[in-house]
C-alpha cells in the first residue's frame, strides 16, 4: 500500500518475524526493486519470502518503508501465519563390508 499520507517515493523495506509466543525477532532490510511475486496473478502486490522457519510454528510478522527522504515508516499491524509441516526426511540405509 502507498504510505498515508504520501512522504516520497518508497525505495526500501524492513521486514521482521518471530515466533508468536517470542519477542525475538529476525529482520532483513530488502530494496523495494526485490519484491516482486512469482505468482503472475499477483503482479499489482509485493511479495516477500520469509525463510529458515521452523515447522508447524505460527509466526508474527511485520513491515515497514523507508522513503528517498531518508525516513522510516512505522511498524504495520503483526500478520500472524503458520507454517506447515515438515516433508519427512528419510536415511537411506546400506550395507557395507571391509574386503582384505
């Protein structure tokens, strides 16, 4: 969404998430021109993908802007998400023998 009211053209974002249970959050500045979806459908929208979750956890997560005029919006609304279960990881197991 563009900011309200408008202060300049939006060049940067931050982006933060933690568990919703925590108050430890990771944050990762991302340059406006990087958030573009994947998803043809949602072209008029900005996407981002957060990574290195954890399993089944809900997370809150939050945005904000940085305009050219050097300032920093404040911290949106949390948007609380779940991630899904883990594919289920399997080892190969094989035998060996030591020949002499």
């Amino acid at each position: 969404l563009p900011p309200s009211p408008p202060h300049g053209i939006i060049n940067e974002y931050r982006i933060r998430h933690t568990p919703s249970d925590q108050l430890n959050y990771k944050e990762v500045r991302v340059h406006g021109s990087r958030l573009q979806c994947s998803d043809a459908s949602k072209r008029d929208r900005l996407c981002y993908r957060v990574v290195d979750l954890e399993p089944e956890q809900e997370y809150d997560i939050q945005a904000a802007a940085h305009t050219e005029g050097g300032a920093w919006g404040e911290w949106s609304e949390p948007m609380s998400a779940r991630t899904h279960e883990q594919s289920k990881a399997f080892l190969e197991e094989t035998s060996s023998a030591d020949l002499f």
